[in-house]
C-alpha cells in the first residue's frame, strides 16, 4: 500500500481523464499543443518538479519560454492536489489503524467478557456445589440430632430398665431353685415330672432372655455414654487381652484367636469404652467364622498390634463370611444388624468408631464376601 | 527508519515538530520556510484548517546533492497538538529520524508541556522508536510572552536528560528556531552518518550537512555552538 507520506508519481495525482483536460486546457492557452507525461518524450521537454520531486515532463509548446511557464502552471496546480492527495492519504491511513485499534479493542473486550461469562457459570456452579454441601450437613446434622434423641431416650430406659432386669433375673433364678425344690415334694407321676420339667425350662428361658436384655442395656449405657470415668493411661495390649478373654468365654473357649502383639507405649484414652470396642470388634469377628458353618474349624482371628508413624494401630481380621457389598455402606449405622432380631443391638460397630473417633483416631474396615473382614483402628500416642 | 533508494541514490530523512497544541510547531515550520534558503526548497505544505488549528499536519521538503550524486533530502512534519487527534501523530511520527519538541513556556502550560511529551514518549514506543536514542531537541518557545517560566528553572530542570540544555525560542519572531534546527541537524547526522557512511561514500561533512541544508537566507553568523 502507498504510504501518505511517499512522493506522489504524476498517475497518484491525475487520473487520465483529469490529465487530458489539463492537456486541452494548457494547449488552449498555448499558441502550440503542450503534452504532459510521466516519461521524458524528448530533449526540449522540460521537467515540472513538486516538492524537489519530477513528477511529469511537459512537451510541445512554441518555444522553451512558453514550456516554462506551462510548467510553473501545472506545478501551482501540483501542490493542491498533492495538499489533498496527502491529506487523503493520511485520513485514509489513520482511519484504518483506528479502525485496527477499535477491532483489536472489541476482541479484547469479546475475550473479556467470554472470561467473565466462564467465571459466572463457574461461580454458579460452586454456589450449587456449597449449596448441595449445605444440604447434606444440615440432613446430617438432622439425623445426628434425632441419634442423640434416640440415644438420650435409650439411656433413660436403660438406665429406668436396669434395676427391674436385676430383680427379675435374681428372682428368676431363685424361683428356679424353689420349682427344683417343688419338684421333689410332688407325688412322682409322669403328669407332675413333665410339668416340673416344663416349668423349669420355661424358667430357663425366661433367665436367658433377662440375660440377653440385661446385655443390651449394658451397651447402650456405654453407647449413650452414661457411666464415663475419666481418661487414663491406658496398655492397649493389656485391654486387648482381657476383652480376648472375655469373647472366648462367651463362646466357651471355641475360638481360635492369634495374638501378634508389639511393644506399645501406654496411651491416654477412656479404658472400659476401648475394652467395650475391642470387645465388640472381636465378638463381630466371631460372629463371622461361626455363621460359615461348613468351615468352622478353619475359622481364625488374627489379633495384631503395631506402632506406626506416632500412633498405635490394632487389626483385628478374620476369614469368615465378610461384609456384602449392598451391606458395607450400613455397617456403621446406629441400630443396623444382619444378625436375627433379638442377636444383636446394631450398635457394636457404631459404638466402636464413636469411641475411636472420641480417642483422635480412625476406623476403617476392609472386607469382602466369603472371604473375610479385616478392622484397623489408629489410635494417637498422646 | 530513514529512506534510502540506491537505484535513485536517494536518501530521505523525516523530521517531526512534536508538542501540546498551540505551541507554536506550525510556526517553527513557516519561519523556516521563509528565513531558510538551502539548495533545494520545497513548497511549504499547510493544510489549512479553520481557526488555523492544524487538523492533518504541514510538511516542508528541503534537500541538497552530494558530489556522489547522492539526492539527500529533508522532510520536515508537524503534528497536530490536539488530544484528539492521536492516531494521526502516531501516523505521522512512524518512521522518525528525528523530533523536534516545541514546548510553551507559559507557567500555566507546563502540564499540557509534560502531556504531550509523554504522549511522544508513549506513541515512539507505539511505532517502534527509543526515545533515547532518536536525535531529538526541545524547544521552549514564546519567550517574548509575559508569565513564561524563568530559563534558569526550565535548564535545571531538564539538566539530567539526554536534551539538556534547551533551546530557548521566540517562534514568531524568528528567534531561536534556525538554532533549534541546526541542534536538530547536527544530531541528525551522527545517526545517518552511523548508518549511511555520508563522509566516507558522498562526501559530506557534519559541518558540510549543518551549513547546506541550513544556510539562512539573510546570511546571518550562526548562533549556535558546536
């Protein structure tokens, strides 16, 4: 492109038209047709400069006298139209770089607001994601209020049903003894011995089921936490083996229970919760190897202890039946059991990762079906 | 960027009047129009607006030939002052060989003064020129006036830039402005000199290239000491 400030040629200021009329005006004012062109058509041309510059050569004419002031004619002409021509030229030019200018802006501003549009929805979306978070906490915060509810009212009715199940359980007993007694002094007919027999079975069961709620009032009086003592140092191996010795009696020594225990320092934590949670870990792992009824005697629990990374961690794995996937989510749900009604509270899993939640710890739990459940639990050194 | 053409043996150097409007850039160019009489003079473009603001710039062409033949010659632009009409400064300043800065020495257009040179400062940057190395003057003009800044202040001033000291100028009545071009001139050919061996391959000297492209028309001894 040319640029505004370029020496203008003799075609950048006359169109050919434009120079024909000037050549029929000049030959109107000469006594001889004068010709101008660009190009040196002899050696009596002479030059018509503008600005320093030769831009045409003029011909013809009568005499040099006559070409000369044809030639200061056109070059006065020159200079208005070179005056436009430049002015032109210029206007054009810095039009298109304004014109440059303002695309470049508006593409600028096009990128912009694409930026602020992405960001908006961006936003949108996090207010969605903050808002779906806030939903989930307060439906959280909703059920764990209604669990302390829950866990209130069955403190109270534990704590209301306690001393009852301890008189019917004592009175059960005695009662037993005296039908034994009863049972001697009755003529000894077939009718009489089946009644006694019958009697003291129905007394049998009456003992056991007052056992079986005596048991579960005692877990929820840990779960709802109402006889917390204070925490002490606590010898994890030490609690380890108790509860160990607990669930083996409760199974009449049946189990077979590996211990792997580590030196462990001695931790501060609430002693009867943890024992109560180990308890239930290894009577959960029982449970397990003892439904696998074809396998039974293969059933093993593997106790291990271990200090890694500042905290003490205890495994407690079996080979038994394992967690069904469906199942998994559940498993720490307060209240929720696989076992038959009446076997189990639900509470044994739920109370066990409350008490280790409680310790600074965590809890997790790793199992498949038919082929085992294995817990870890972390625990602090503190 | 100077113009050269070897197949002309043309050399073309375009010097730009910059400065805040009204301060006389116009005036600095007629002045030299009339009182220069170099060996080529060109005719004074002004594109003539009303309220004779300059609304597209004027231009004068001067020019000499080297014993080489070589055709040198001089663009000398001014810009419109205007706020508004930048991107036709921008236009006319792309491919500066050198700035002549018109400034007004009026105390309350000191502010307008600093504006324009750093719109100058911006607009080099914009079209690819140093401000540092561009051969550049600056001319504090309308002396004559009541209320312009004292010289000692404006020198002082100025003291640590590159274009100390400055040209003091009275446009109107032709002071100063031959001197400001001749400062101009000088600079200017340490630049081309630099880039287009005018000693070594046409002959012509700093001092040769200051006098001819100069040379006053009522001969006066030059001012200005170099």
């Amino acid at each position: 492109m040319l640029n505004f400030e370029d020496d203008p040629t003799l075609a950048d200021l006359l169109n050919s038209d434009q120079l024909v009329r000037l050549n029929d005006c000049l030959a109107a004012l000469c006594t001889e047709p004068v010709t101008l062109g660009s190009t040196r058509p002899d050696t009596h041309a002479i030059p018509v400069e503008f600005n320093l510059e030769t831009v045409a050569w003029l011909s013809g004419g009568r005499d040099d006298q006559e070409r000369q002031a044809a030639a200061g004619l056109v070059s006065f002409l020159m200079m208005f139209i070179a005056k436009y021509r430049l002015a032109a030229n210029l206007h054009h030019d810095t039009t298109e770089a304004s014109y440059a200018e303002l695309q470049r802006q508006n593409e600028a501003l096009r990128a912009s607001e694409a930026r602020y549009r992405e960001l908006s929805d961006q936003l949108q979306q996090r207010v969605d994601e903050q808002v779906g978070v806030i939903h989930k906490t307060q439906q959280a915060l909703y059920e764990s209020a209604r669990l302390r509810s829950v866990g209130q009212l069955a403190a109270g009715v534990a704590h209301e049903i306690n001393n009852p199940i301890g008189f019917i359980s004592s009175n059960l007993r005695v009662a037993r003894d005296y039908v034994k007694e009863m049972q001697t002094m009755l003529p000894d007919t077939s009718d009489n011995q089946e009644l006694a027999t019958d009697f003291t079975d129905l007394l049998n069961e009456s003992i056991e089921g007052a056992g079986r709620i005596a048991d579960i009032v005692s877990d929820l009086k840990t779960f709802s936490s109402i006889d917390q003592a204070d925490y002490t140092r606590c010898n994890i191996n030490a609690l380890l083996t108790s509860a160990i010795h607990l669930v083996q009696t409760e199974y009449d020594h049946q189990l077979h229970i590996m211990e792997q225990p580590s030196e462990l320092p001695d931790i501060s934590g609430h002693p009867s919760r943890l024992s109560q949670t180990f308890f239930n870990l290894l009577d959960n792992a029982a449970q397990a190897i003892r439904s696998e009824e074809n396998s039974r005697d293969n059933g093993r629990i593997l106790v291990k202890t271990l200090e890694q990374d500042g905290a003490i961690q205890v495994i407690i794995q079996d080979n038994g039946c394992g967690i069904p996937e469906a199942n998994r989510s559940r498993v720490f749900d307060a209240f929720y059991s696989s076992r038959p009604v009446g076997s189990g509270t639900g509470l044994g899993l739920t109370v066990a990762q409350d008490t280790v939640r409680a310790h600074g710890g965590r809890l997790q739990l790793h199992s498949r079906e038919d082929t085992g459940t294995r817990v870890t639990l972390t625990l602090p050194i503190n | 960027m100077p113009d050269f053409s070897p197949r002309d043996n043309k050399l073309a150097l375009k010097v730009v009047f910059y400065g805040p409007a009204l301060s006389g850039k116009t005036t600095n160019l007629m002045q030299l129009h009339s009182l220069l009489n170099p060996e080529r003079k060109g005719e004074l473009m002004v594109l003539e607006t009303r309220d004779d603001r300059t609304l597209f710039f004027d231009m004068l062409p001067i020019g000499l030939r080297g014993s080489s033949g070589l055709d040198l010659r001089l663009k000398l632009y001014t810009v419109p002052g205007q706020v508004q009409h930048d991107s036709t400064r921008k236009a006319v300043l792309s491919r500066a060989d050198g700035v002549v800065f018109v400034a007004d020495s009026q105390a309350n257009q000191q502010e307008n003064n600093a504006t324009a040179f750093g719109n100058l400062e911006e607009n080099l940057e914009k079209v690819g020129l140093d401000i540092d190395t561009l051969p550049m003057v600056v001319q504090f003009n309308k002396r004559d006036l009541p209320g312009v800044v004292e010289e000692n202040e404006l020198q002082e001033r100025w003291a640590q830039t590159p274009w100390s000291p400055l040209v003091m100028a009275t446009a109107l009545h032709g002071d100063g402005v031959i001197d400001t071009f001749r400062i101009l001139l000088d600079r200017l050919y340490a630049a081309a000199d630099a880039e287009f061996r005018l000693e070594a391959d046409h002959d012509i000297s700093r001092q040769q290239f200051v006098e001819r492209l100069s040379r006053n028309s009522e001969n006066e001894a030059p001012r200005a000491e170099f």
